[in-house]
C-alpha cells in the first residue's frame, strides 16, 4: 500500500458505526469463575474476535478448516485471536454528550461556531444554564403588545405614585427580557423558568448537548459566512475585527473539509479493541487491568442507568442529573487531565491516583506517538559520557572499542565473509563474541572514513549535532 499522506478529520456517527462489530451493553470483563468473556462485554468474544486461534467461545467450532464461519450457538467468527487488536466495538449512549476536546480546547471549537463564551457554554452542557434554540418573532411580538394592555390596565387602578413606579419598572424588565430574547442567547434556569410559564409558546430553549446538538445540525455555513463577512465590514474595533476574521477562517476550514459541527456532539462511543487495554492475570487469582476498562465500565453502568430511568419516564431532574454524570463519564475516558478539578480517581484500588484516559495514552514524552513510533530503540546508535582527549583534532572524536564494534557490526561481519576469516554470519557473530585481533583489524577497516553523528543533550539547535 503506498500512502503520500495521511488526512485526519471527525468522524461522523456512521463512520464510528462501519468501524464496529457490535455493541457494548454491558459493564462485565472477564467470568472469574470460568476465567473467559462475559458476552456482549467489554472482552467479549463475539464483537472483538476468539481467544484463541481458530476456537469458538462454546467450543463447537475448533482447527483452521472452520475458517470464517460464525458459530451458531455464541456467535464468535472463527478466525485468528489477533483480530483482537484491531476489531472495534461501539456503545449507544442514551443521551448525546460533547466531545471535551472541541468543547476546552483552547479556542473552543463548539464555543467558535455558535458564538458565544466557553464558560456560558459550558453551563449548558454541564445542565446548569438553558440556550435558545428558536424564537418565534410574530407571537414574541404579540406577547409583547399583551405586556403592553396588561400594564396599561394595572396602571389604571393603581392607588399611589410609588406602585405607579414600580409597575412601570416591571413593565420595562418584562419588556427588555422579551426584547433581548434571541437565538443562542444563554439564560439561567430561574429566568428559564419565568420566561417559559408567562411566554413559552414564543421561543424554544434546551439544556445539556442535545441542545447544542439540535443547533449546530441546523448550522448554514455559507449564510453565516456572508454574515460575517458583513459584519467585518463595518468593524473598527481591531479586537472584534480580529476575533470575527479568526472564526470566518475556522467555518471555512470545516465547510472546506466537508466537516458537520453536530459530529463534535458525541451520539455513538467508539470502544477501543481489548489488547489495546488488556487484563493480565496475577497469583491469586486477581488481575491487572487497564485503566481505560474502569473508564469503560463508568461509562456503560451510567449510561444503562438513564436508559432505565428514561423508559420509566422518571422526573426532569433525575434525568438531567444521570445526563450531566454521563458526560463526565464521557469526559473523564476522552481527556481525564482536561477536566478542571474534577480528574476521576482509581476507586476499585483505593488509591489517589488519577486514571489514564485515551488522550493520557497518546500525548507527552510516555505517550504512543513519543514513546512507541518516533523514539523506538535501535542498534545503531550509543550513549556515552564526554571525555577529554588532548591527542584528537578538532574533526575527531573517540569512541569506545566495544560500543564502535556494535555500532559497525554488519560491516565487520561483512569484511570478515569477505576475507573468508567466516563462511557465514552466525560463525562471524561467534568471532566478534570472541574478539579476535582480526575482528579489531576489520572494525579498523570497516571504520575508515566513515561519518559520526554525534549529538549533545539537550539538543537546543542545530549545532548540538556535529558530523564528525
């Protein structure tokens, strides 16, 4: 497969639907009695692939000549067990939840596209504030001639000068809150409250991500494009100018990438294969688990939790607690160090340890990407103290006899066939175990004119590193 470059973007919830083999629904690992994969679990057999090579879970199926097939009685495909390293499962979340990465980035994504402020934003996700998803401008407008006639007739039969002034400072609040409602308009929950009693056919306001979700899958990029654009004319204040020229960029970059805003909203969870977050088993019968499985396990507990509560129709207020928990949840497997405050501890250990979540994994120096792909541990390069050495000129630099023969030890081996001092590898591999004087005279040669890359830590600029 020859690749020339590699293009990340969101994925949408049919994206994360065609990596999977099924669904998670439920919070068990491994059977402590019988030591194999609850089914439908987090280690289940059936969605992520066999155990064992060519081995259904029941056991009706074994041997390769059973290749492909799919056991009628567990339903495990019998095929390799390596499959469990790559095969995904999903899990259906009750309720959607925003994703924390484009919610607290810095700036925030989600924040950007709708225009209003990180911390007001966050209130709604985190169930504390309500936002404005329609007002409908023909009933605002007659709600705000019925304040006018209610008013009026209230000022008719007031008694003294005093109430005459306090209706009409009600009058003008009530009027203000009904003028000032608009579209993405973040409002608190007693305001909420009274807003929706005296005119709740007027407008339309949700709490938690699925408000924003309902907002951003009606989002017209090109009609708020042009609207910015026209704004920006206008513009004098260069802060405003600024800011408003940053998120025109950022729209066109989704709308270029063919990006949709409601795909930052999580519907569908992706779960991750079970050798990427393994149990190891120790003496006495315990494991050591992943912490990812714990997240996992907070994550499906709590979202069965509200689609039971849901089916039984249970109070708002349950309800919306159970959402703003499974968010956290949600949050706490994303980005556990990106939650303020709120890092989630290992419980089961009774420790204070903060649990590694799927970013801890990735990013820093212990990191996939630092760690594992770019800073593999190779055979051709060495370590050593600096030492002084008054005989070398400026062009030189020593280098120890046995950490030169291991650095040049294919070209000493290939020198040694060469001269038939060995017929193959394996006997040149047991002369330089030996070191021979003729091993010391093919390193010798094998060295000759040959460059050095030679760095030294901390490598601030191009000039720790020397050729030599």
């Amino acid at each position: 497969m020859d690749l020339s470059s590699i293009k990340l973007k969101i994925a949408s919830p049919d994206d994360i639907m065609s990596w999977s083999y099924g669904e998670v629904t439920k919070p068990e690992t491994i059977n402590y009695r019988t030591q194999k994969p609850e089914r439908e679990g987090l280690f289940s057999e059936a969605i992520f692939g066999p155990t064992k090579d060519w081995e259904c879970y029941c056991g009706k199926y074994k041997r390769i000549r059973y290749k492909g097939i799919i056991c009628d009685r567990c339903g495990v495909e019998i095929t390799r067990s390596i499959v469990r390293r790559e095969r995904m499962g999903h899990i259906k979340l009750a309720a959607p939840v925003a994703h924390i990465w484009f919610l607290r980035g810095v700036p925030s994504k989600i924040a950007n596209i709708l225009g209003v402020s990180l911390p007001e934003l966050e209130k709604v996700i985190y169930f504390a504030s309500y936002i404005v998803i329609k007002v409908n401008d023909d009933l605002k407008a007659e709600a705000m001639k019925r304040v006018e006639a209610e008013f009026k007739s209230k000022l008719k039969n007031a008694k003294s000068a005093d109430e005459e002034e306090t209706l009409k400072e009600l009058k003008d609040r009530e009027r203000n809150n009904l003028k000032t409602l608009q579209k993405y308009q973040i409002i608190s929950e007693l305001d909420f409250r009274d807003l929706s009693s005296k005119y709740g056919e007027a407008f339309e306001a949700g709490i938690g991500a699925e408000a924003v979700k309902k907002l951003l899958e009606e989002f017209d990029f090109d009609e708020l494009i042009v609207q910015l654009e026209g704004e920006l004319k206008n513009m004098h204040n260069p802060l405003e100018f600024k800011k408003i020229s940053r998120r025109i960029k950022f729209l066109r970059g989704m709308k270029k990438a063919i990006i949709r805003p409601e795909w930052m909203i999580i519907s569908v969870l992706p779960v991750i294969p079970p050798a990427l977050r393994p149990m190891v088993p120790l003496d006495g019968g315990r494991y050591a688990t992943s912490d990812l499985n714990d997240l996992y396990r907070r994550v499906i507990n709590r979202n069965n939790r509200l689609k039971h509560l849901l089916e039984l129709k249970a109070p708002d207020v349950i309800t919306k607690n159970e959402k703003r928990m499974l968010q956290e949840a949600v949050d706490a497997l994303i980005d556990n160090s990106m939650r303020k405050g709120q890092i989630t501890t290992a419980a089961s250990t009774g420790q204070k340890r903060a649990l590694k979540s799927l970013a801890d994994m990735l990013k820093g120096k212990q990191g996939r990407f630092r760690q594992n792909l770019l800073g593999k541990r190779v055979d051709y390069s060495g370590r050593s103290v600096i030492v002084i050495g008054p005989e070398l000129s400026l062009t030189e630099c020593g280098l120890p006899k046995h950490m030169a023969l291991e650095l040049f030890k294919p070209f000493v081996i290939g020198i040694l066939i060469q001269k038939e001092l060995a017929h193959n590898i394996k006997s040149a591999g047991r002369l330089i175990e030996q070191e021979t004087p003729d091993v010391w005279s093919a390193l010798e040669e094998a060295m000759g004119d040959k460059l050095v890359l030679l760095n030294r830590a901390p490598t601030l600029h191009r000039l720790s590193v020397r050729r030599l």
